[in-house]
C-alpha cells in the first residue's frame, strides 16, 4: 500500500504524535484537518420530514440533519456550526424569500457513468452513441431498480436517457431549491448502492475521458413569487425574459467566474470545459435554447445553468445561485443580448469576466468575488436574542422537524437535540413495528446522519 507523501518538516509533527499512520488526516503543510486536535464535536438536530428506512436494508434509516456547535463552548454556544452547507442554503434562501419575496425552484440533471460487463456500446464509427433505445436497453437492470429505490425514497423519477458511451441521466421533478438538493445527495447515495448490488462501477467524474461526454449537473431553475414564475410574461409565447429574469440573470453571468470554484471543484472538473464540443460552457454568456452557452433559455420560465458539474456540493452551488441572482436583482444587471450561433465561434462578452479554466484560477477568481464571498453571512443571525426565542413558538422543537439552535441557549439547546432525537427513535419505531432504537453517528463533515434499527 502507498501513502501520501509528505513534505519532511510537517511530517515530523504528525509523527510524534502518532498520527502518521493516518495521513488523510492532515494538509501537505502538516496542518490537521477539521479544525486540530482540540476541535469540538458538533450537535446533530435531525429534519425528521426527511425521516426514511432504506429500501434496499429495512434495518436500517437515513434522516438528514441541521448542525450547530455545542453547548459547552464558552463562545457560541449553539450557533450554526460553519462547515454545515445544508443548513447554510437554508439560512440563504430564507433570507433572500424575506428581502425579495421570491422562492428559488431548480431541478438537476445529474449525468453520471456506469461501467461494467456488458454495457459497452455498439455503434458505427463517427456516429453517436447516444439515445439509441438498444443502448438505454442495456442498462435497464440499472434505470429500474435506481427508480425504484428513489421512489421509495420520496424522488418523483420523470424522465431518463442514454446521452453517450456509458452515460445515463435520469431525472426528477423540480422543486424548492432546498428539497432538489436533499434528493440530489439522495440519488447519489441510490446509484453507488445500486451499483454495489450490481457489481458494477457508478461514477459522478466531471470528465472521464478525453474525447466523451463530461458528467455535468445542469441547474435548471426559476423564481417563483406567491406562486407565480416571474421569469415568464403568462401573454408571450415565444422564448423571452421578463425583467427580472433579465436582472437575475445578469447577476449570475456577472458572478459565474467567482462561482467556478464551488461548480467545478476538483482538478478534473476543469477538463469537462477544456474538451471544446462536448457542449460544456468555455465562456460566460448565455442564449435562447443554445446548448453552446453557460446559461440556456430553455423553454419559457426556466433558466438553465451548465457550470455545475456531477461532483458539485448541491448546497453550495444553490447558494451561489441565490447569492448571485440576488445581486442582479439589486443592480438591475444587464445580461446583454442573448449569443447567437456556437459560442465557440464568437466573440467573449467583455462585460463578464473569462471562465477559469484551472482549479487556481477558480480560487483566485472566488476570493476576487466580494459578493460570494460575503454571502454565507447574510441571513445568517448566528445567535439570537434567547429570550426573544424562547417565547416565540417557531423557535422550539415543536414547530416541526426543523430546531433553530442559534436562538436558544446552550442549555435548552441541548433539550432540544434531545427532543428531536426521541423524536427520531418514535419514526423508527412506526416504521419499524419492534421494539428498537437508532444508533445516530456522525463526524464533522457529514450533514446527514444513518439511523439503525437495533434489533433487541
């Protein structure tokens, strides 16, 4: 087996304290990861709505969850615990509903690759592979039993195809931004099971290979004010933008440079938009049904956005997408008229910054970002005045199956961790018909927990 290499230096730290034989633990400059030795651990408060057993092991449950730092800090005693992208997309998009009055609805395209025997596709040279119905044939064992667990997992399963040599998407209705990015984790957890009980490889890679289709996660969004799409005019038929449609989407070309480095996250992202032709975006512009652009008008009222890749953070780039359209909102961000013919072809827009085409660049070009950069800061209180909270019904365990630990203290916010835990182990019970508990666990970089049911 091989390990990581180490600069010399820092591993001598690393090495007195016995940790060297667990290197994943620690940067190339020596530095330990998830915040040193002494970092605290974190509160899990479960979401019981999205409470579920695990159609493929009934002994078992998954239910996500909303961190905050524990209540024995000195100092922010059961505040929003940072590293939580779940419960940061939330504080956003409920901050942008309060200033705009608007609802982010998205859907995703989650383009994936599976491998194993008899999946190859068969097809003449210089022709596509891609939608053929002998091709999609071939990995029906692998459409059916992935519909049916997302099923059963509360995915509303509606369309699926064959897009290249080993590629399948398959899709579920749009929704609120933050109930797409819970199914997005989901349906990922589904393909690598299905995967395992196949015995074949599921892969969300950006960029397999040189020379195929890259595994993109499109965003097709709109938004949606008192159950109306404001992108749309209700008396124009043919392919437009109201204004603010218009703005919100100037703000989000404006921002798509800064916010490369939350959709393309990992150095083989960036080969997905080196390899021109396979319609992944190469600058930032955007057009009416142009499968070329990095914004596509799709169809009246949606708004598709191609830089998120399959590999993406969905919290995250939700979050960057309000952030952004929010910002347009606010500056009335002019997009510019829409590309016409191939944008590799035509001239960049000089309003908008190049598309990083490096992971660096896409670092460099996020820490330049103001906008993003500051956005996790808004809408987010950290605490609350408890005294406040403690009398309002929408700050206790009560309300539901969401717990907003930033306005209690450390003490009732442990109660009520507690409470919602009961909570928990009571669905488990319903589901289960036996006598049993869930056994929770989690470490600081899970934003979901696993529930099992021990048998007694």
């Amino acid at each position: 087996m091989t390990q990581p290499v180490f600069p010399t230096a820092p591993a001598a730290q690393p090495s007195a304290t016995g940790l060297l034989d667990h290197p994943m633990h620690w940067r190339r400059a020596g530095v330990l990861l998830a915040g040193g030795v002494n970092a605290p651990e974190y509160t899990a408060v479960p979401d019981l709505e999205t409470f579920a057993v695990l159609p493929w092991d009934t002994d078992f449950a998954r239910v996500f969850c909303r961190l905050y730092e524990p209540d024995h800090l000195a100092e922010g005693a059961g505040a929003e615990f940072a590293c939580d992208t779940r419960g940061l997309l939330r504080r956003m998009h409920s901050g942008f509903t309060d200033r705009t009055g608007l609802e982010l609805r998205t859907g995703c395209e989650p383009e994936m690759t599976w491998r194993g025997e008899g999946l190859e596709a068969h097809f003449r040279p210089g022709s596509s592979p891609a939608y053929h119905i002998e091709h999609l044939e071939r990995n029906r064992p692998i459409v059916k039993k992935v519909v049916e667990y997302a099923q059963a997992l509360g995915l509303d399963m509606v369309e699926g195809d064959y897009e290249d040599e080993y590629q399948v998407e398959l899709n579920f209705m749009y929704d609120h931004a933050d109930l797409t990015a819970d199914r997005l984790v989901t349906y990922r957890q589904i393909c690598k099971q299905v995967a395992r009980e196949l015995g074949i490889e599921a892969s969300f890679m950006p960029k397999p290979a040189t020379g195929m289709m890259g595994n993109g996660c499109h965003h097709n969004f709109s938004l949606w004010r008192d159950g109306v799409n404001v992108l749309a005019d209700p008396d124009v038929t043919e392919l437009h933008l109201t204004d603010v449609g218009k703005h919100a989407l100037g703000g989000l070309l404006s921002h798509s440079a800064g916010a490369m480095l939350i959709n393309g996250s990992t150095v083989n992202s960036y080969k997905r938009y080196w390899d021109a032709g396979q319609f992944a975006p190469s600058r930032i512009n955007w057009g009416l049904d142009n499968k070329t652009c990095t914004v596509r008008l799709s169809a009246v009222g949606r708004l598709e956005y191609k830089l998120p890749d399959a590999a993406v953070n969905p919290y995250l780039s939700h979050a960057v997408i309000l952030a952004a359209c929010e910002d347009g909102l606010k500056n009335s961000t002019d997009p510019g008229a829409p590309t016409q013919g191939s944008s590799y072809d035509t001239p960049a827009d000089v309003r908008f910054p190049a598309l990083p085409l490096t992971l660096g660049e896409a670092i460099e070009a996020f820490r330049a970002d103001g906008v993003l950069t500051e956005a996790g800061s808004t809408g987010n209180p950290q605490r609350r005045d408890s005294s406040r909270a403690s009398s309002s019904p929408s700050s206790t365990a009560t309300r539901g199956s969401t717990c907003l630990l930033s306005g209690l203290s450390g003490k009732r916010a442990a109660t009520a961790s507690r409470l919602a835990s009961l909570r928990c182990w009571t669905e488990c019970l319903r589901a289960g018909g036996r006598s049993s508990r869930p056994v929770l666990t989690g470490s600081r970089n899970d934003a979901c927990i696993t529930g099992r049911r021990a048998r007694s």
